[in-house]
C-alpha cells in the first residue's frame, strides 16, 4: 500500500478495516505497533508503522450539527469537501479550507494543515472537542477544559488515534476570488504583510525566477473591496490554473464571481480528483515579521529550487494554542513547496532550503518532506518537553511511534 503521493510505500504487516470503534478498540489494545490512516496525503513516514495500520473508511459515519451551539459532530475520516457540502445544505460553514477539499479531517488537524490569511488560524483552530483511542485502547473525549487537550488536537499520532471531532462553525458565507499576475518582488517584499492583509485569504505562486511573481490569488468576502492597485499586478481575464501550462478547469472559480465558501476557499473543485504520483511536497512555517528576509533567502536559492519545482505558494496563517501546532503562539507565512517527482533530488536539495530558512525560526510541516536531524524541536516549541512526557505517559512503549516520531521526539521506549 502506497501513500496518495505515491513516493512512500508503507511497511505494515497488517490492514484493518474495522467497522466500529469498539474494534478499534480492540485492535489498538492488541497490537504492538499500530497507526492509523486517512486520505494517506503525507508525504513522509508520519503516518507509517511496521504493525498494523488501520483504515477509518469503514468506521461509521456521522456529521450531526448543533445549531445550539455553532458546532458539529464529525467521525474521523469524513472529507473535508463532504463536511463542506453537509454544512452548506444546513447553513453553516468552516472558517476556512486547505487548498485541496479531498484531505481527512482527523490527518488533517493531527499535522497541522491549513488554509491562508492572516486572521485565519489552521484548521485545528475550529476544534472544541476531540475522540480517540489510547494506546492502552481506552476511548477518551477531550475539550477545552481538559488539562491534555492542547497537546493532543494536533498530536502527529503519538497520543491516539482520532475517531470523532466536535468543530465549531458559522453560518455559511461568500467569497469571491480573483488572480492578479506580475506582481514585482520589491513591491511584495516592500510590502508583504498589507497585501497578504488584503483580502480574507491570500496566496502568492512563486518558483523564486525574476522580478515578479506570476500569480497572487485573493479570495474576497462581500464585504472587502479589492485593492485599486497591487504595485503593477494586474487581474486576470481569464481563469487561471497555479502552473501556468495546466488547464484552470478544475479550479474553483474566478474573475470575481462571488460563491459560497466551499466552492472559493480551496484552490481545486472538490469533484475534481488529483492526480497521484506526480509531485512531492515540503512546507515551513516562520514567524510573519520575518517574511520578506526569509523569500530573499529563498530567492538566493532560486536556481538550484527552480529546476525542481512545479511551483511554490507563499500563505499565511493565524496564531494558535495547540503544543505541537506549526502556528503555537505564532502568526505565521507559511512556504510552501509542490516538487516534481524527483526524490533523491529534492532530498538532497533541502538540508540547504532548511539551513538558509533557519535563522527565521522555521518549523516544518510534519506531513510533508523535512530533514528531522535539522531541527532543535524543543527550541522551535516551547511546550515540546510536555508533549514527550505526555506521549511517555500514554503509549510507554511506542505502540504509535515509527521511525520519524523516534527522531523528532527521542523518547526512550519500554517493554
């Protein structure tokens, strides 16, 4: 079995398809090594074991909003296209979505992905209450008043695994999204953080070449005037794709034309299937202030990235409480890299990335491709120490733990 990318294969001795949580239960109490796996869109080991792997597709499924309360009840595996689709039909949305509506939502939270805009947290941020099952095989609930709940939203797996979360939500809203091309770099570096604050989400597509970058999307609420002037960017007439030789059809729609929220914030349609086994993916995420220093370290680094890249987008992304969370107590630019298939060749390519993006404090995306070696984790997170004596006192001997959750986290295993 092979991950979405198809750049991984797993090294599970064992598939499993349970078809309740009590046999989650069960087979998580079992078993010495055991993971679980959603959409399977990580790019590295995070989600691997050499034991059992178990798939939530076949645990039931339920989504149940409580208009009470702005919140709604979802099993772990649901999409996050389908949850989009089943709030819109009762008036209620997300705050935000991640560029491709295909992702899971439980493997999703757990590795921290999220959307843009400055206001905007990462999807973890809609959680007010968390299901999962301990190593021991327990099932815990957990929400905001509970001591472990901010180590265990975004937990990379090392604390359980997730059958149901609680999201808040909001009554559904429209977006509109336009693309503007030819932005100059000195303008975008002159003034990053009032066009990243320009619109409700904000992406910019770069390979680092030039003086311009191609593409800036905004994605508008109603209440957002676009800007008169973008330093020398001008919209688009026509709807766009982010590589520029690939059709823009299974893009959500553009040239301002306002639609719900489902339909605008990600990048790609939700009927639309991508593509598997033709790109990788890496992403760090450092402090906003330090944006415009951090792209011309980039920039520096432009011909040896560019032959490798399809193309990189630059996001940002709100502060947040979660221990573990790429945005922990930190508003964020999020760089992001969408590689071609080459490996061996990105892989050589990103101690260097992960050296000049250092001294900004960058943290990686821990479902993407990164050097685990290249990183002090306790120094990038103040709370690190806590959550490895949490993952010690909750699975002692490693039942969720593979060979990167070894390298990040150093905790001794016992028998």
């Amino acid at each position: 079995m092979k991950n979405w990318a198809g750049n991984l294969e797993y090294s599970s001795a064992e598939i499993h398809r349970p078809t309740s949580v009590e046999e989650l239960q069960e087979l998580v109490a079992s078993a010495t090594r055991i993971k679980a796996l959603g959409s399977r869109h990580s790019f590295n080991t995070v989600a691997d074991t050499d034991g059992v792997h178990i798939l939530l597709d076949a645990l039931p499924q339920s989504l149940v909003v409580d208009a009470a309360k702005s919140t709604v009840k979802v099993s772990a595996g649901i999409s996050y296209g389908a949850l989009g689709r089943a709030l819109e039909e009762q008036g209620f949305a997300i705050h935000n979505l991640a560029s491709l509506p295909h992702i899971s939502v439980a493997g999703a939270i757990q590795t921290g992905t999220h959307g843009s805009g400055v206001k905007n947290p990462a999807l973890a941020a809609a959680v007010v209450g968390i299901d999962l099952v301990r190593a021991s095989g327990e099932l815990v609930t957990l929400t905001a008043d509970d001591d472990e709940f901010l180590a265990s939203v975004v937990g990379v797996g090392a604390l359980g695994i997730v059958t149901g979360l609680e999201l808040a939500v909001r009554p559904s809203f429209e977006v509109r999204q336009r693309v503007l091309t030819g932005l100059s770099w000195e303008g975008a570096l002159a003034n990053f953080q009032g066009i990243a604050s320009s619109a409700y989400s904000v992406s910019f597509f770069t390979d680092y070449t030039g003086d311009t970058i191609p593409q800036v999307w905004l994605k508008a609420l109603d209440t957002e005037a676009p800007l008169p002037d973008l330093f020398g960017a001008t919209a688009a007439t026509a709807a766009m794709h982010p590589l520029p030789d690939m059709s823009a059809e299974n893009c959500t729609e553009q040239l301002d034309v306002a639609g719900k929220w489902l339909d605008r914030l990600p990048h790609f349609r939700h009927e639309f299937t991508p593509s598997n086994g033709e790109e990788l993916q890496s992403e760090f995420l450092l402090p906003l202030d330090q944006a415009p220093a951090a792209l011309q370290a980039v920039r520096g680094l432009a011909d040896k990235l560019a032959p490798l890249l399809f193309i990189s987008e630059i996001r940002t992304v709100a502060a947040d409480e979660f221990w573990l969370s790429p945005f922990y107590q930190q508003q964020s630019v999020a760089l992001h890299f969408t590689w071609k298939p080459l490996q061996s060749d990105v892989e050589a390519v990103l101690p260097e990335l992960e050296e000049a993006l250092r001294p900004f404090g960058a943290r990686p995306h821990w479902g993407k491709l990164f050097t685990p070696s290249g990183y002090d984790f306790p120094a990038l997170y103040p709370r690190f120490e806590d959550f490895r004596a949490l993952v010690q006192a909750h699975d002692p001997s490693g039942k969720f733990r593979n060979s990167l959750l070894d390298s990040v986290l150093g905790v001794a295993v016992t028998s």
